[in-house]
C-alpha cells in the first residue's frame, strides 16, 4: 500500500479512516492532521483556538465514546439506543429530536475544510438514513443476483448460476462501476456526474459499508436511500416475493423425490422408479398430500390421498399392481398374542427364576449352566376347540411365514407323515421377536415359554465366551480350518483372533446377530443338544441365492461330560436372517415306537420324535466336531441323544416333556382361558378378530420388524 493510501487513525475513536476522507466516519471528528496542514498556509496564532477547540471537543468526545463506544442515541420514548445516523427510532419510529451538532460546517473558519466538510456531511446524510435503522434489524444483507431460469440467489461474483449455470444477466456498466467502488470513488462519480438527475444524490444508489463489523464480515451493500411511494410497494413485493420463493425453494429441498418419482412412474407406467423406491424401503400404502400434488402439477393424474396402488388401478397398470400389492401386504397380519404377553407379571417372574437357575461351574472349563431342564409344548386342549378358535389361536401364536418357508418352499420340517400323523410330532413355528435377538428368544421359548427380555441368557454366553475362552476358542478354530481346507484357502493366527474378537463383541451386544459358535456355547449353557432345521440358501427378496447358511445341523455340549448334560433336545427353525422354536402339541396317548423301542407315556413324561434326517433321508451335520471325531458322527450322536430309527427307517431323536413347572402351568392357563372366552360367543371368519378384544403385544415389537 503507497503511502498516499495509507488509512489515518482518529484521534477520538482511534477508527481507521481512508486516506481521504477529511472526517471520521464513526464520530465525525475531523481529521487533525488536515488542520495542521492548513496552518502551514495561515497563521499559526490564527489556528491555536481552532485547535484547541479541537482538542477539547475531542476530550470530551473520547470521555462519552469510553461509556458509548458506537456514540448511539437513546430514544426520548422509549429509551432505545439507536445508531447515530438513525433519523427515527428503530423501536417505536419516533422521531430524533434535533439538537445542534459539534460537526456542523460552520463550527470550521478554513475555507477549505468547510467545503470538504459540507461534502462530507452531504454524502453521509445520503448514505444514512434508512440504513442505521436497518442496522439494527440486520447486520448483514448480502447483494445476492436471482437468477432467471431457476431463481437461485447467487453470491455478487458468481459469473454463473451455481444450480443451473446460466450466466448472469448483464448490469448496466456505470451502476456495476459505483457498485465496485469505495466511498471515495462514489463521491468523485457523483461530482462529475455529466448525466442530469441520473447519478444525483438522491437517485443514485449509495454504498453502504458495514463498518461496525470486523474486517473479515465487512460487506457493501447497495440501496436506494430516498424512494417513492410506488418504489417502496415495489420493494415490499419483492420481498414477500422472495420470502415466498425461498420458502419454495426449502419445501423442494425436503420433498421426498424418490417417493414422487414413484408416483410419475406408476401413472406413465415405467416400473424403474418404482422399484428403485420399493428397494429403499419405501411404503407402498404412503398417501399423497396437498403439497406434493401441487409439485407434481397433474391434477388430473393425483390427488390427495392416492397411494401408489390407487394409481396403479386408476391407469391400469397390472404389471405394477401385482408388484404393490405383493410388497404391500394386502391381507394384514393379526396382531400376536404369545403366552409371555398375556400375563407378564408371570412371565417376569419365569424369567427371574432362569437367573436364580444360572451358576458358573469352577475348573478348567468355567462355562455358565441352567440347573433346571424344562422342555416347552403346546397344550393338548387346543384340539378340542373349533376350527374357527383354532385358527385364530394359531394366527396369535405362530409365525406363518417361517412355519410356510420350512414346510412348502423347501420342506424342511413335517415332510414325514409318520412323525407328524402316526407318532403326533408335528412341529409348530412360535412368533418372536426379530432384533437381533432371536436366537436367545427362540432357545427361551423352546424351554421356559418366554423371551430373553432381561438379557439374562446373553449375558451368560457372553461371558462364557470370554472366560472359558481357552477351551472353546481351539475347538472353533480347528472346525473353521477344517471348513476353510474344504474351500481351500488359509489364515494367519491374527486373522483368526480378530474373527474371535468380533465373536465375543457380538455375543455381549443386545440386538446383534449371532452366529454358529454362539448356538454351540449355548448348547453348553443349556446343557442339553440343540437341533436346527434351516435352509440351507440364504436367499435375496428376489429369491436369488446368495450363500450357504450352514445353521442347520446338530450342536451337542460336547465340552461338557455326558453324564452332566441331559440327552432331551430342543428344535430351532432357521429361515433368512431369522431364528424361531419349533415345538409340538403335548401328545395325550401312549405311542409305540418303531425298532421295538417302547418308551413309557404318562402324566409326568411325554415323549416328540425329531427327526435327524433330511427329506431325502441325508444325516442332519453335527457341528464342531474334532479331526479325530469326524467319522464318528452316528456314534457321537447316540451317545448324546436318545435316538431310535421308526418303521419308516427314520433316524429320530426323542425329546422328553416333563410336566410344567408352576408358573408356566399359570400363564398357559391363563393364555387358553382367553381362547375358552371365545369359544362361548359365535365367531364368524368374517368378523374382525380385533373388534371386541384386546391386543397385546411385545413392548413395541411387531411381527414386520
């Protein structure tokens, strides 16, 4: 910076002024350094009371600026400070009273000084006016250009539209001359002004620097100080205008396009859009509203209310229908109604008793127990209710997408008439909950008849995990080398201690899925084996295979000594991504078991047949299984199973029904006395189940999580 442009320091306010100007700009003190340079051309006696006048103005002007630093003016009204060059009160809009100024021109003898002063006040009173009110609304307005295609505010350099990239619209070149200019250039602009009534002070736009904020914020801003009527209702329209335009511009921004786009696609029949908002999890019952219709700008096409299967039936799109109205769910699933839910005073109190039954057995292999074995069954009384009960019992109870997948898709369970018919051991798919916690859920269902609400089993195998770490980790690395052998690839031992890490985090996390050496420590905890009949595909919404699921199989607490352990499994069903028990009716009769094995049936002892084979009469696998043990599957179940093999030459496992401990006996009784309630009114199947019962559920948990 030349010295010639070198800012000068006010002696009262200590503001930076440019070099030109000849007063401060905050308070208006005249610039010193000019009188001294005047009283080389005078004499100095002459100029002693002017500055000594100066001098004691100044004073008394620095004593005020200390307690009002911006030299503001409080309203005779209501007392509120305004700005110094605010003409009305930005509160109320009283007027300032006028009061003789220390700045007049006429307070100065130079010649000189007078005329440059009078300049001065002259383009200050222009610059001021409505601006200083202004300043106390806003500090900053910033001189964004609309653009004419798309009507974006873009920044005051911007060449283009930042949205649509149309360059901006040309300014006339003598107003973008005063609009890049300082204060001082607009001065000179206005003296030599050759144009009449063009560039005056009054219609000329002025510049405003907003000189009360740091250096950093500063911004010009462009005005027109004096307007007329029909320029101010101009103005007012514009910005409401602009008010209405940006709240446009806001509405856009949180408009769901995938879910419009879907709505286009279904009335112009394109099923890409479609599908893509089915993919994200869209809802295909989600409705259309007043405001998205006025987007879309086709009310002959939309209107408030339409779903996408309105649409799909209004332009008859059938192709598109039968997609909505498969992801749709047309026929609406019951509310569940479980045991657990209908008494959960009970069911709270089972789940107390699982705690107080949990123990750490000390030794080389400290791995947590349940002392109690109980095996869950449905009751026998279900069969003497109609069928309409029945069915409406089994809606409640059951998960009818899990129990279709295992018994139509890829017959999985039940595919024997002899076990299902002849020895009455059909299994029924129990509803749970599907956040991650379903294993735990399902294996509590099997035994006790409840969930895993607490997370008393999940904090069992989580830290059965951790500390008997040193037994279960060799065994479930050598079984993953084994299967890592078949597909012929290796690890290194930090590979498989990260693998073991993410194990023991999953199983100390409510919520997270769990995987094969879970259900193995779990056989453990349970000290009884645990069957899992599963697909063997985990399968995409398409249907399209995407990799084994390898759950299905026989996991038996191998870690434990037989003679510890009770030889009573329990089923689990496995479908995609999901866990459920898999339980039986309580058979009522004595059956006689095929191969010449008689068991004895009574009161205190029932005895379910499940199956250890595949439908096409495959061994179901036995899981973790050593290098010297593979070989020895058969021999290794029938130590720790009670197998047997029907007339049928099915290999079945017998799952032994103790009776009922007390309190699952209550909350059975309490869970049929709801269905007997129903059995003395007549139902009809075209009656809504919901209409005069209540619905229970699972603390917010619904069978679509």
């Amino acid at each position: 910076m030349s010295e010639d442009e070198t800012k000068w320091t006010c002696n009262v306010c200590t503001f930076e002024n440019w070099p030109k100007s000849l007063k401060c700009t905050i308070c208006l003190s005249p610039k010193l350094s000019h009188l001294i340079s005047q009283g080389k051309s005078q004499d100095i006696y002459m100029m002693a009371p002017l500055i000594s006048e100066t001098c004691s103005d100044s004073t008394a002007q620095s004593s005020s600026i200390s307690s009002n630093p911006h030299n503001k003016w409080s309203c005779s009204v209501c007392t509120f400070m305004n700005w110094p060059r605010a003409a009305k009160c930005t509160q109320c809009s009283s007027q300032r009273k006028q009061s003789p100024s220390p700045t007049e021109p006429s307070n100065y003898t130079l010649s000189d000084l007078s005329n440059n002063a009078s300049v001065e006040s002259s383009t200050a009173c222009v610059l001021s006016d409505n601006y200083h009110n202004d300043r106390n609304k806003s500090w900053s307005r910033s001189i964004k250009w609309t653009c004419a295609s798309c009507t974006y505010e873009n920044w005051p350099k911007s060449v283009k539209c930042v949205l649509c990239h149309t360059p901006r619209p040309k300014i006339d070149q003598s107003c973008q001359t005063l609009c890049d200019g300082d204060e001082n250039r607009l001065r000179h602009r206005i003296n030599r002004c050759d144009v009449p009534g063009l560039y005056s002070p009054i219609n000329c736009p002025t510049i405003r620097r907003n000189d009360h904020l740091p250096p950093e914020t500063t911004e010009i801003q462009v005005s027109t100080p004096l307007a007329s009527a029909s320029d101010i209702s101009r103005t007012s329209n514009n910005y409401l205008e602009e008010c209405r335009l940006r709240n446009v511009r806001r509405n856009n921004r949180e408009v769901d396009w995938t879910w419009l786009n879907a709505c286009i696609g279904v009335v112009d029949g394109d099923a890409e859009p479609v599908i893509e908002y089915l993919s994200v999890g869209g809802d295909p019952a989600r409705q259309l509203n007043a405001n998205e219709v006025a987007l879309l700008k086709r009310p002959s096409a939309f209107d408030s209310g339409y779903t996408l299967v309105h649409l799909a039936i209004r332009f008859q799109r059938e192709d598109l229908l039968s997609l909505l109205l498969s992801h749709t769910g047309v026929t609406r699933t019951a509310a569940k109604r479980v045991p657990a839910d209908i008494s959960r005073t009970l069911a709270a109190d089972i789940r107390h008793m699982i705690a107080a039954s949990l123990k750490q057995r000390r030794g080389e292999f400290p791995c947590y127990f349940i002392t109690d074995c109980v095996t869950f069954s449905l009751p026998a009384e279900i069969e003497d209710f109609n069928s309409i009960v029945q069915e409406r019992l089994f809606d409640d109870l059951l998960d009818r997408d899990a129990q279709k997948e295992l018994e139509e898709e890829s017959p999985i369970i039940n595919w024997s008439l002899e076990l299902t018919e002849r020895l009455g051991s059909r299994l029924y798919a129990l509803w749970n909950r599907s956040a991650g916690d379903c294993l735990l859920d399902s294996a509590l269902q099997a035994t006790w008849g409840v969930f895993d609400r607490d997370n008393t089993l999940r904090r069992a195998l989580g830290e059965s995990l951790c500390e008997a770490a040193a037994v279960l980790y060799p065994r479930w690395k050598e079984a993953e080398t084994l299967q890592a052998n078949l597909l012929q690839f290796s690890l290194d031992e930090t590979q498989w201690q990260e693998d073991w890490a993410m194990l023991l985090s999953l199983a100390s996390q409510p919520g997270s899925a769990l995987e094969q050496m879970h259900i193995f420590t779990l056989a453990h905890i349970l000290r009884r084996p645990i069957i899992v009949y599963g697909v063997k595909y985990v399968k995409s919404f398409r249907g399209e295979a995407l990799g084994y699921a390898r759950f299905e199989g026989i996991y038996l607490p191998l870690l434990w000594e037989p003679n510890f352990c009770w030889k009573s499994p329990i089923a689990l069903g496995y479908t995609r991504g999901h866990f459920t028990a898999l339980v039986s009716l309580e058979p009522e009769t004595e059956d006689v078991l095929g191969a010449g094995a008689n068991t004895r049936s009574g009161d205190d002892l029932r005895v379910i047949f499940l199956p250890l084979m595949t439908v096409d009469h495959q061994r179901l696998p036995v899981h973790f299984l050593t290098q010297e043990e593979l070989g020895r599957e058969e021999e290794i179940m029938k130590q720790w199973l009670d197998c047997c093999v029907t007339e049928g030459g099915i290999l079945v496992a017998q799952q032994k029904i103790l009776k009922r401990p007390l309190l699952v006996a209550q909350m059975i009784e309490e869970w049929l006395a709801f269905y007997r309630g129903l059995m003395r009114r007549p139902i009809t199947r075209t009656s809504s189940p919901d209409s005069h019962t209540q619905v229970y559920s699972s603390d917010g948990d619904s069978d679509q999580e």
